[in-house]
C-alpha cells in the first residue's frame, strides 16, 4: 500500500478511536452529573418537564468538558497508544475536577442560592445561567492546566486550585462592581439578566485564568509568579472592560438599572454585559 495512503488511514483511525474514547468520556460525565452531583432524571427534567433551567446548566456542563479535552488532545505522545492513554485516564481526571468545581461552584460562588431547587423546582434560568458559566470556566482553566508537557499532574492540579480560587474571589468582589443584590437579584427574584451577566464574567474571567496558565511550566518559583503578575493585569482589564462596555456599548444607558431597576429585568442588558467581559477576556488574550 502507498505509505502516504496508509499514514492518512491510519490518521483517521486514530481520530475515530479518539472520538469514540471522547464520546465515552462524555457518557460518563453525564452520568456522573445526573446520579451523583444533582441527583436527577435528565430525560424527566428535558423532555416531561421541558425544564429550560436544566438543560442550560447540562449544556453548560459539556461545553466545559468539551474545552477541558481540549488540553488533554493538545498533549502529543510518542505512539498512538500513548495518545488514546491520555485521553482516557486525563478524560476520567476531568470528569472528576469538573464535578469537584460544580461543587465549588455551589458551595462558594452561588452560596446563597439553593441552587438545585432553583434549577429543578424553581426552573430558575438566572440560576442555571450562573451553573453553567462556572462549568465553562472550570473547563477553561482545566483546558490550560492539563495542557502544558512539564510538571504533570501535580502542577496542573495546583493550578486548577489556584483557578478556581481565583474564580471564587472574583465572585465575592462582583457585587460591589455591580452594585446591586446579585445573589438577590438571580435566587429570590428569579432575574434571568442577572443570572446572564454574572455567566459572562465567569466564563470572561475563566478565559483570563486560561491566557495566565499558557507560559510552559519551569519550576514552582519561576512559573507561579509569572501567573499570578499574568493574573492580576488580565482581571484589573476585565474590570475597566465593565466600565467601558457602559460608556461604549450603550451609551447614554446604565446597564445595571436595565438589569435591575425595571418590573420585568431587561435580558439583553445581561447578554451586552455578558458580552463585554467574554470579548474582552479574548481582547486580553489576544494582547499577550
């Protein structure tokens, strides 16, 4: 057989043996979602309920899977076995730390909200917003600690902590930039806008974590504090980006009082919101 003609079918074999692992990662992710971390029947909630609160959370949930292989497929092996190994064992790794950081996400960034009854009970979509950025956030900083080759896994784990501390810092601090009840806002009056804005911020911040963690790992000293001075230029620009998006965006218009301040919360307000610090998290990423 031609060798060029070999290498590009066994090229597609390894992409079909990858896709089969990968969508396997993605069954048992589910699964673990629905029976360990909420406890409940998806196919109830989706398809008898038609609950729209559950299914932007579980979407949510697979794009932060999806982002997080990503760093895993980045890594290259020596052989193809080596490359299928990785996808596997780092596939049931993420799985793992990304229901770890859906605990961390209720536990600590929607830490006053009972957050599966708002999504289940409540059909809270504000509420579901929120799950679902955390869950994308947590997938893009596992997608830059899994991805470097040095280190392993010690290193990617120190940085997905320090991530999603960073992650949950940034919660507390948004509702002073705010200035408004966010917690309130998104768990007691089941505001959607709000629920939207917050969504964005995380994802935006994730997206700044995830540029952070790009420079290769050289040793705990070096490394650490290149990514905390990365860290903390990229955050100080997502929060001038929230001042910017008020007077560039929509000029003439406060868009916390769109969100807030109107008997029926203005949606697109939190999507402009969300908007602004998700294209300016890619502003910054594209500066570095």
């Amino acid at each position: 057989m031609n060798p060029i003609i070999f290498d590009k079918l066994l090229q597609i074999a390894l992409v079909a043996a990858e896709l089969v692992i990968g969508f396997l990662v993605f069954w048992l992710g589910q699964l673990a979602y629905q029976k360990l971390f909420r406890r409940l029947d998806l196919n109830v909630e989706l398809f008898v309920r038609d609950n729209p609160a559950v299914a932007i959370a579980l979407v949510g949930y697979y794009l932060g899977i999806v982002t997080a292989l990503s760093g895993v497929l980045s890594q290259v092996g020596p052989t193809w076995q080596d490359r299928l190994l990785y996808l596997a064992s780092d596939g049931a790794g993420v799985i793992v730390l990304m229901l770890v950081g859906a605990w961390v996400g209720d536990r600590f960034i929607l830490r006053r909200c009972d957050t599966a009854r708002e999504i289940q009970a409540e059909q809270n979509v504000g509420a579901a917003a929120v799950e679902a950025g955390v869950h994308i956030a947590n997938g893009l900083i596992l997608s830059a600690a899994l991805a470097g080759e040095s280190g392993g896994w010690l290193v990617a784990l120190s940085c997905w902590v320090l991530g999603m501390g960073v992650l949950t810092l940034v919660s507390y601090l948004y509702p002073r930039v705010a200035r408004y009840n966010v917690f309130g806002e998104i768990c007691k009056r089941n505001n959607p806008a709000a629920g939207v804005a917050m969504a964005g911020l995380l994802v935006g911040t994730g997206n700044v974590i995830r540029v952070a963690f790009e420079p290769e790992f050289q040793n705990w000293g070096q490394s650490f504090t290149e990514y905390v001075i990365l860290l903390g230029i990229c955050l100080a620009a997502l929060v001038a980006i929230r001042w910017i998006a008020d007077l560039v965006l929509v000029p003439g218009v406060k868009i916390s009082d769109e969100i807030v301040h109107q008997s029926i919360p203005n949606l697109g307000a939190g999507l402009i919101e969300a908007f602004a610090y998700i294209a300016g998290s890619f502003l910054i990423a594209w500066s570095l």
